[in-house]
C-alpha cells in the first residue's frame, strides 16, 4: 500500500461519521493486538487532555517537556492542520509516509472485519487512533501525550487508564452532540477522569467548574487548579509556575498568544503530578521548544504579513482578539473566513467585528462546510456602517483578494476553521 492509497482507504471510512462510544473502539484494538498497550499495566503512562480550546497547545507542551525528559514520547494531535501525519508523532517527529503505509496496510484486514458484526466498521476517527496506538507499541514509548477528538466520556480515546488528566477549558461548541449547557459540556469532558488519577484544571466557568470537581470526587481523583493548587507568575526573567510538589522558574513560553502561558502551567503541572520529572533544569527547554501549527503563525506573502489561527467558536474568538490586541494594536485586518458546520457564525464574529476591515467570505474544501451566503447572513445584522464583506468561491481566490487588498501596515487574517488554516496555509 502507497501513501496515497493508506490515506484514500482512510478517508473511504469518513462517511461513517463520528460515532460517540468505547465498544467498537475496545474491540478494535482487541483484534490488533493493542488491548495490553493501553497504561492499565502502567506502561506506557498516558496523559489525557480534553478541553473546548487549547488542548492541542496543551498537549504540544506535554510532548515537548516529555521529550525533553529523555523518555521516548508518542503524541496525538486533533484534528491536523496541514498533513494528516501531524496527529501521529514520537519524539517531535511526524509518522513517515511509508509508517503510515505500513501501518494502514497491517490493520485495515483486522479494522474490517468489524464491518460484518453487530459493532459495525471502524470510524476514520477511530482507525486513526489505533494507527496510533499501534505506532508507538512498536516504538516501545513510555509516555504518550493524546489529545482527545471530541467530548471525552464517549471518545475513541478514552480506552486508556492515564498516569494524569488534564481539562483546559470548557465553552459552547458542538453543542449538537455534547450539550447545550456548559454543565453538560463539562460532564462530557469529565469522562476522562480515573478513580484516583491526578485532575488538572484549567481557568473554567464556575458552572463548569463545579461538574468536574463533582466527578473528580466521585471518583477519589486529586485535583490540582489554575489559580489555586496551580500558579502562574510573570517575573523580569520568564514565567514561573508554583505546583503542590514544586516550583519551576525562568519558563518561557514556546508558543505565540494570549493564553499559551496558562497552557504551559497546565502541561507543567500534569508531568509534575503524574511523576514524570527526572530532571527539573530541562522543563525549561521543554517549555520553549514546544510547537504546533496554526496558533497565531506568522507568513510572509509577497510582503504581506499573514497571521493564520485556527480560532473557530466564541471562546477561541475572545482569545484571538486578545492577541489581536496585544500583538497587531491598531493595524487594518483583512480577514479571510470559512467555517464547518456546527459552529456558530454569528457569536464567533462578535469579539473581533470591530477590529477587522474588511471580510473575505470563503468555502472549505471539506464536506461540511458553511457555504459564504450563511456566513454573509450571520455578519449582515451585525456588521459596522461601511464595513466591507464580499464572497469568493473558494479559498484560494478569497486569499488572493485578502492579498490584493492590504495596503502598507494591513495584515491578513485568516481563521474560523483548522481546516481553512490548513488549505491556504499548506500552498504557503
């Protein structure tokens, strides 16, 4: 099997959907051989994150600060930007082509022969976690930072017992399937606790806040918070973060943006409560080293600076405008917008209406995309006096225009979806 041909198999699975359970998730992995590759033997020791936002910038820390550890280190990532490789590392590497190859290849008979019994075939989700799993049995990794696809209590992910768990955040997004309340949300998200495994919380609303510290108690598992157990100092020489066990100082964060230093803390305190510091003068280096694609990335296109982030409902949104005002003040924004299905247009819009000149209404190659009439309809009751929107037919052309458009002192924006980040920003 090709590259191609793993990643055409791959995609074939993406019209089962995105089915919201354990069984056929366990039962795959039963069938690959990976049941006794899941943390409950405590090898490998898994930290799991879930959150509404940054828990991929989370998990980048954890990879970096593992590696930095010397301990041989998986990582998933969800979703990708720019390759589907992304979601599969060890060490700070992607998965090859020819691993994702073999790999595709080693497990599609067994992925198949669910297809005639009462679980029903795999999801693409799915089989992409176990590719996973069966990645870093092979490399014999010790620590592996997953990132959770969806909610948590039904994510394919949640078949390992953790070494720690970590909640970033918790907002109103895919209300559809986890609830429409932060509450309900937040018990979705809560389903990646373990009796007795160390929780780390992020700054949370309070309704939210006090669901997980409920299943937290239910389930006899320590909880360690942002603000409390957890602190986060500014200091003239960097960061430094305060744990129950210890104090790191000196940190800098590797990451652009408004809130990766609360990130940071929350990866530091994780591989801090689940044992995972060997030596403390390297969370430094790990810190710094930490990377991730579309959060806040900076491009130059023909001497126009390109800022693409992968912002994509309310909470994220308050976040980039945030940074938009820390790190742009004052300057004209030209910003090319496409959005999936699933999100909220309108309320994404709100934060960051009156700093952005001028719209550019794009489609996204991907199949649930929102076409630019349904987001010209959530910007028209809202849009400033004069304020400029106008809708290309696709991506690319929307780009050019954006480009086009800015004069000396303007940057271009683009945001509202991981997948739009990845179609401009791949032909970069």
């Amino acid at each position: 099997m090709t590259y191609e041909e793993a990643l055409a198999y791959i995609a074939s699975l993406a019209p089962r959907g995105w089915r919201l359970g354990l069984d056929r998730m366990q039962e795959l992995l039963r069938r690959c051989d990976l049941e006794d590759f899941l943390g409950a033997g405590g090898k490998p020791k898994y930290i799991h994150v879930a959150g509404t936002n940054g828990k991929g910038s989370v998990t980048a820390y954890l990879q970096s600060l593992l590696v930095e550890q010397g301990y041989r280190t998986g990582a998933f990532f969800s979703p990708f930007v720019y390759t589907p490789r992304e979601r599969v590392q060890f060490g700070r590497e992607m998965i090859s082509e020819v691993d994702l190859a073999a790999f595709t290849s080693k497990l599609m008979p067994l992925a198949e022969t669910l297809s005639s019994t009462e679980f029903g075939g795999a999801t693409e989700f799915e089989f992409k976690t176990a590719l996973g799993f069966a990645y870093w049995k092979q490399h014999q990794c010790d620590w592996i930072a997953l990132e959770v696809g969806l909610g948590g209590r039904l994510d394919a992910t949640n078949v390992v017992t953790p070494a720690a768990t970590i909640i970033v955040s918790i907002g109103l997004d895919h209300v559809n399937i986890l609830g429409h309340s932060l509450a309900e949300i937040a018990f979705e998200k809560a389903g990646i606790i373990k009796p007795g495994v160390p929780v780390i919380l992020g700054e949370l609303p309070h309704e939210a806040e006090q669901v997980i510290l409920g299943v937290a108690a239910e389930n006899n598992a320590p909880v360690w918070r942002f603000g409390h157990e957890i602190g986060l100092v500014e200091t003239s020489e960097g960061f430094r973060v305060q744990t129950p066990v210890a104090s790191y100082s000196g940190l800098q964060s590797g990451l652009i943006g408004a809130k990766q230093a609360h990130n940071m803390a929350l990866a530091v305190a994780a591989i801090d409560a689940s044992g995972a510091i060997l030596d403390s003068s390297k969370v430094v280096a790990g810190a710094l080293k930490a990377a991730i694609p579309g959060r806040m990335e900076r491009k130059i296109v023909d001497g126009t600076e390109v800022v693409l982030d992968g912002a994509h409902n309310p909470d994220a949104a308050l976040v980039l405008r945030e940074n938009l005002d820390r790190y742009h003040p004052g300057r004209r924004i030209h910003m090319v917008v496409g959005m999936v299905g699933g999100h909220d247009p309108a309320h994404f819009f709100q934060p960051i209406l009156d700093r952005v000149h001028r719209f550019y209404l794009v489609p996204i190659d991907f199949h649930r995309t929102l076409q630019p009439e349904e987001l010209q309809e959530a910007l028209s009751p809202i849009c400033k006096a004069g304020q400029k929107t106008e809708s290309f037919p696709n991506a690319e052309a929307g780009f050019k225009a954006a480009i086009q458009g800015a004069e000396e002192g303007d940057f271009v924006l683009v945001a509202g979806s991981f997948y739009l980040v990845g179609e401009i920003g791949s032909k970069l």
